[in-house]
C-alpha cells in the first residue's frame, strides 16, 4: 500500500468466473487470479475486490450463498484462498471479500431448516408471512422481475426474496441470526482479510409491510433499524480494526449516505451509490435504448461529491462493475478504435479527479467494450433472461429486444476478461462459460501493456497521482459550467494547491472554457499537445500552487 490511510487507496474489482480460468472448466477460479497478481502490482492497485466465491448454487453467480464459511469448488479451495492472501499481501495487495447478508441462497442450512416447518428454530431467521395462495402479503416487486413473494405450500406462508426466488431475505429483527453472521465475519477477518464490499447493505431493515404505491422500496430501502444495525455489525465485527469497508445502497440518499460513513458513527467507511449511473434510464426505465443524459450525469455526480465533501462523508467512485455495461460503450464511444481509445481515457481521467475511492473494474483498465452479443443463448444473467421475457411478453420484437439487453445487461461487463488475441482471449483452455467479446483480437491486456499509449497506461498513471498528491484524496471539490453540454469540469482544492481537470465528452472540437483558469502543469491527458481549442474527448487534469 502506498499509506497508511485507506482514503489514499484504489480498488481493482474482480469477478473470479470471468477473470481467468487454470482448470480449463471454462470458468475463472482463485488460482486465476493468484497468476495475475504480478499484473494488478504493475497497475498499481492497492486493493482488490473479490465478488463472492463462498458455496452457492450460483444462480445469482455467487451472490446466493449456501455456505458463508466454504469456497465455492468450482473457484478452488479455502488453500487456493489462503495463498491468494498470502501472495496478494507479499505484493502490498490488500484483499476485500463480498459478503452478502441481505438474503442468503435458499439452498443455505438455514432457509432449509426454516421452511421444514413453522416452528423449526430457524423459522425466524428469514421473513415469512401469511397470504393465500393466489394474493402475496404485499404487492412488492422483486428487484429481478415478479414478485418479491414466494409460496409455499406447506405451511401456507410466504418468504421474501427481494432478488431471485432462490435468494430468500434475512430477518434482521432475529438478534441470534445477528449474531451468527457476526462471528462468520470475524472468521473471515481472522482469516486474514483486509477488507469488505457489503452487498445490498441498506436493505436489511425492513419497514411496514404494506401495499406499496411502486415497487414497495420505500419500505426496505435505508429502512428503520438501519443504521443501528450497521453500526451494531461494525462494534461486533470491523470496528477499529485497520479493515477498509464499504457499502453497496441501493436507490439511497445524500443524508443516509453521510450517516454510514460520518467517522463519529463508528458504520462504514464509505459507500456506492448508483444515482449516476441511471442516467440513460428514460423515466426510470433501465430496459430502454436511450442516450445518457450528460447535464443529469453532472448534476448528479457533482451533487453527491459536494455533499459527501461537506458532510465528511465518502464516496466510492466508479464507472463499471459486474452489474452495469462497460463504460466506453455507455458514456464514451467505441465505433472506432480511435473513440474507444480517446473515450476511455476521457472517462478514467475525468472519474480519478474526483473526491473518494475509485474502483476499477476488470478490463476497464484497458477500455474493454460491450461485448456485442447477438444471440439469447449468450445471455446467462437471470435478470437479463426474465427481462428478455418480460420485454417479449410486452410485444417487442426479438431485434429490439436484443439491442437493448446488448446496451443495458449485466452481461456486458461478465464476458471474459480480454488477455491475448490467442483463442477465448486467453481467458480459458476449455469452452468459456459465456462468449468472448468480440474485439478480443484487437482489444486484450497483452496489447495495452505493450503499447504505451494504451488504455491501461493512463489507468496505471492515474493510481500514482492518486498516491503522490494529497490533493486528490483531501481536496474539496468545486463544480463549474453544470449547465455546458460537452464539457465536464471541476477545481479540487487543498491548502495552496489546485486541480483542474476539463474533460470533454463529445467527439466534436469546442473551445477552452470561459471562467475557468486552465494554466498549470498537465499532470495527465489523453492528447500530446495542446493547442486552441479540446478536441475530439480532449481531457487534461491541470496542477497549480496558489502561492
Ligand atoms: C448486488 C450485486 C448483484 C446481485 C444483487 C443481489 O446488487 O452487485 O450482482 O445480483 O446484489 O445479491
């Protein structure tokens, strides 16, 4: 690590199946990644986030887990781990486990005992409810699709699955359930983990059960008990211990966000929240074709990075990971290999100026695009598969529906990490378990480390601005021209220095800003020279003292 202060950190996030596959079962596994270690030190990350790899029958691709203290065996073994850990702290890699507490897989010892029967010890752990067989306790919708009910017949009671009807919600109201998973974090801690991404944490307190004039989120989300149960997990578990946290909120707000991760609250270091990334949901509507809204994705951004600044709060800062498509695709442009090129600088540049702790997801590093799949058996998400038929069930033709599930599923960021132009991208010796991306040829790691104008250079290059200037971790954050249709700019500023960074998000030339002060050293950019006007995604990150 580059200091002793989490604050100064990067995250390089890794999502095992699809990042390198050993065994040549067509699926990445722990040792995987152990190979790859050497290239994560090269980029310079100081920590690295493991989505889940605990037992799961992997519906939700681990994010349904059976047993909390195994390693999945398709991953590799609880050894494989422990060598990870091992040589992950030899490279000064700190390692962040997902663990997911919200719901658990149905298949979990616990679920299996509390639906045996009503009075079975365990019933409690989860959250059953009367209804009849035809009308659910309430009208919640789950967050994949259906209802967020499921029945079952034998004692004529419902469960809540918020996501999959295999992932069956957590009773947080249970202080023994409460309990249990404290001390299977304490294990993982002893274990030797440095840190932990908190799935869907803000939705472990649930309100009334009520109709809902929605989706029922205003019951579940940032609920009642919320904060006194994170805060409790932290006094249990984490808490004042040199363990880097952070939270994943679903459909959060500004002030809970400043409540989790306020020093003095003794909760979570810091948070994700997804409020810019809905930008090219028209209306909510995340399965659509639409442009992103760029002045949205400003407002929104910069609201969030001026309040959390303000409130000492902190952030997480990202573009991608596993559930969203690839950035360059999205925000940036990537019909030529130009654009892509040009883009993705853009974003990465324009991202690390900000205040908080940036994340890197798989491939991002070397502007990895969509993978363009044109098929529905390249699909393998249960999201994408019941949104495909739900969109079909609506009328909408295969053709559209396949366009859209190839702009907004959660596959696009799953496709196999690009290494080489060898075969599958020389992510597997066997048949992956989802296709390659197109572009592999072209658009792999082998190439970006070989040619020093790539992708993953400017990557590498923002991670140690990042740990040489102060100013990037404290400074505040000062937001201008919001209303500019191309351009994105803000000031950082920290004692007598300043950071400007001007990132021009359009492939058309406009010229240098009005009322910005744009002298000082270029500390980095996706161009060699400077010249009257920004051209085509033309973004700079500029260096002042004010003395
Ligand atoms: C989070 C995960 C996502 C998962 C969901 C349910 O949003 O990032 O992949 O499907 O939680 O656990």
């Amino acid at each position: 690590m580059a200091s002793n202060d989490w604050r100064k950190s990067v995250v390089y996030q890794i999502y095992p199946k699809s990042f390198n596959d050993t065994s040549g079962s067509g699926q990445g596994d722990i040792r995987g990644v152990i190979e790859k270690l050497d290239y994560i030190r090269f980029l310079g990350a100081d920590y690295i986030w493991l989505t889940p790899i605990y037992e799961s029958p992997m519906y939700d691709n681990g994010y349904d887990i059976s047993n909390y203290y195994e390693v999945n065996p398709q991953f590799g073994t609880k050894d494989d781990l422990r060598e990870l850990l091992d040589k992950a702290h030899d490279a000064g890699i700190r390692v962040m486990m997902d663990i997911v507490i919200n719901h658990t897989s149905t298949a979990h010892q616990w679920f299996v005992e509390s639906s045996s029967s009503k009075d079975n010890a365990y019933r409690d752990y989860y959250i059953w409810k009367d209804g009849t067989y035809d009308v659910p306790p309430t009208n919640w919708e789950s967050k994949f699709g259906g209802s967020a009910w499921e029945y079952d017949d034998d004692s004529n009671q419902y469960y809540l699955s918020l996501f999959d009807v295999t992932q069956a919600d957590l009773n947080w109201e249970n202080e023994d359930m409460r309990q249990k998973i404290y001390e299977m974090i304490n294990y993982w801690i002893d274990f030797g983990v440095d840190g932990f991404r908190f799935d869907v944490i803000n939705l472990i307190s649930k309100g009334g059960f009520k109709d809902s004039d929605g989706e029922g989120k205003e019951f579940y989300t940032d609920g009642p008990k919320v904060h006194e149960y994170i805060h409790e997990l932290n006094r249990h578990t984490f808490g004042g211990r040199d363990i880097m946290t952070v939270g994943e909120m679903s459909s959060t707000t500004i002030d809970h966000c400043l409540k989790y991760t306020h020093p003095d609250r003794n909760e979570l270091n810091s948070v994700f929240n997804f409020h810019h990334l809905k930008v090219d949901y028209p209306g909510g509507e995340k399965w659509t074709l639409a442009a992103f809204d760029f002045i949205k994705l400003k407002r929104i951004l910069m609201e969030w990075q001026v309040a959390m600044d303000e409130g000492n709060g902190w952030n997480a800062i990202f573009w991608c990971n596993h559930d969203q498509p690839r950035v360059v695709s999205r925000f940036g442009k990537d019909d030529t290999e130009e654009n892509r090129v040009k883009s993705a600088k853009m974003l990465a540049i324009a991202l690390h100026g900000l205040k908080g702790t940036p994340y890197i997801y798989q491939g991002e590093e070397i502007g990895m695009p969509n993978p363009k799949y044109e098929r529905i058996d390249q699909y393998k998400d249960v999201e994408s598969l019941n949104a495909f038929d739900t969109m079909r069930e609506k009328g909408l033709d295969a053709r559209m529906v396949l366009d859209i599930l190839g702009a907004k599923s959660r596959d696009n960021s799953r496709s196999p990490m690009q290494w080489d132009s060898s075969r599958y991208g020389g992510f597997t010796e066997g048949e992956p378990w989802i296709s390659v991306g197109k572009d592999y040829e072209k658009i792999n790691a082998a190439q970006a480390l070989e040619d020093k104008n790539s992708v993953f250079y400017t990557y590498k290059k923002l991670i140690e601005l990042r740990h040489h200037y102060d100013i990037l971790t404290y400074g505040d954050v000062k937001p201008y021209l919001l209303d500019d249709d191309h351009l994105f700019v803000y000031e950082r500023n920290y004692s007598e220095e300043t950071i400007t960074v001007i990132a021009n998000f359009r492939d058309v030339k406009v010229p240098y800003p009005q009322g910005v002060n744009t002298e000082g050293e270029v500390l980095i950019s996706n161009y060699d020279d400077k010249v009257a006007g920004l051209r085509p995604f033309e973004t700079m990150m500029l260096y002042r003292q004010n003395r």
